[in-house]
C-alpha cells in the first residue's frame, strides 16, 4: 500500500509541477486552445486522472496478493527489460486510463510477474501492443477470441463480413469494426487469409496463436494450471 502511495503522489506533483511551469503558463495566455491545453494539467480533468491511475494501482495490488508467491517471477522485474516494461506500461496508463484499458494493463502486468514459457522479449511486446490499441480494438480481439473458442473443430478462420455484422447489430458502423481487424492484423493478432471464404463472400483471416496468446494475457490473471506457466 505504500509504495502505491508514494507512486501516485509522484504522478501527481508531476502533473502540477507541468502545470506550473512558465512555458506551460505563458502558453494558456497565447489563446483559447493553449488554454484548454493548460486545463489537461489542472482542475477536474487532473483530479480524475490521479484518480483513474490510483484505481489501476489498486487492481494491479489486489490480483498480485492474490497470486501464490511461489509462482511470481521476482526476477523479471529486477532486470532492466523488466524495469522497462513496467515503465512503459505505467505510461500508457497515464496516457490512456479508459476502464477496459486499465483492466487489460492490470492483467497483462500481473501475469508478466509469474513464471512463465514467455521470452522476456515477448513480454515487452505485449505491453507495446497494448498500448497501441483502444478499447474497441480489445471488444473485436475478443469477439473473435470467443468465435474461434465456440468453433467446433477451431479453424482459426473468420470472416471479416461476419464479426463486422455482429457488431452492426449492436449499432456499430461496419466501417469501424473492418478497421479495428485491420489494426490487429498490423500487430499480427490476425493475419489475412489465402484461402477461400468461408461462407463465401467478404475476406477471411487467420486468428493467430500469438493473438491467442495475448489475449489470454490480457484478458484475466493465468490461474495455476495455465499452459504458459512453469
């Protein structure tokens, strides 16, 4: 609890000590837009971040007690690439701290903390995916996560037209959703198929065991009996 303390209050004096700077405080004078950028460092808008970032911190306290010490990995975090990670990951809270991103970044911090088959290096490209990806890109990634899951024998194979038409029942414009499978594909948690449809018509990718893996990392706390573990 302390620790978690001593990390948000630093965040905060950061964010006023911003706020206070002359170059900070002669742009709010310059016009209305500088102005607005100012406010991001005071007031409401501070107040909500400060509180966002202490809500992370206390999920991401409460899943690691809950973890069996003698499955945490306490040397990942004293190496420098571990160190890194967690930085990293602590940015894109500050960044973006929306409540599925803050869900995910708990996970996915507490399971890179236990002894796992996943190369240091993987783990930090999984923080780096995360980052890069908003919460509407996680509701598609988990769509087909759960598609891939229901199908019986599991292809791995969908249909861009289908998972688009799942979320356009839900008033989602199709447009969206055919970019959000095209942000995945670009980190590789899907890749386009050669092959032909499957029910003939729109084009079909592959869900790949990488973007199975991440997503399994992201989306809970590996329980004990985890494949990934050691």
């Amino acid at each position: 609890m302390k620790n978690k303390s001593i990390v948000a209050t630093s965040v905060k004096d950061y964010l006023f000590e911003v706020a206070a700077s002359s170059p900070v405080q002669a742009l709010s004078q310059l016009n209305p837009i500088s102005a607005a950028v100012n406010s991001l460092f005071t007031g409401e808008y501070n107040r909500k971040k400060q509180e966002e970032i202490t809500d992370a911190l206390h999920k991401l306290h409460a899943r690691l007690q809950a973890v069996e010490k003698r499955y945490i990995d306490d040397e990942f975090y004293a190496t420098e690439k571990g160190k890194r990670v967690f930085a990293m990951a602590f940015a894109s809270l500050i960044k973006d701290s929306r409540k599925q991103k803050v869900e995910a970044m708990s996970n996915l911090l507490v399971n890179l903390t236990l002894k796992s088959k996943i190369s240091y290096d993987e783990r930090e490209l999984f923080v780096d995916i995360l980052d890069a990806l908003n919460p509407y890109h996680l509701t598609v990634l988990g769509r087909i996560y759960k598609f891939n899951k229901e199908s019986k024998p599991s292809l791995r194979k969908f249909e861009t037209a289908g998972i688009a038409s799942f979320f356009e029942d839900e008033g989602i414009n199709t447009q969206l959703t055919h970019q959000a499978i095209a942000v995945l594909a670009n980190h590789y948690l899907v890749n386009r198929g050669t092959d032909a449809s499957i029910g003939g018509g729109g084009l079909t990718y592959h869900f790949t065991e990488f973007g199975e893996r991440f997503f399994d990392f992201i989306s809970s706390v590996l329980n004990k009996n985890s494949a990934y573990l050691i």
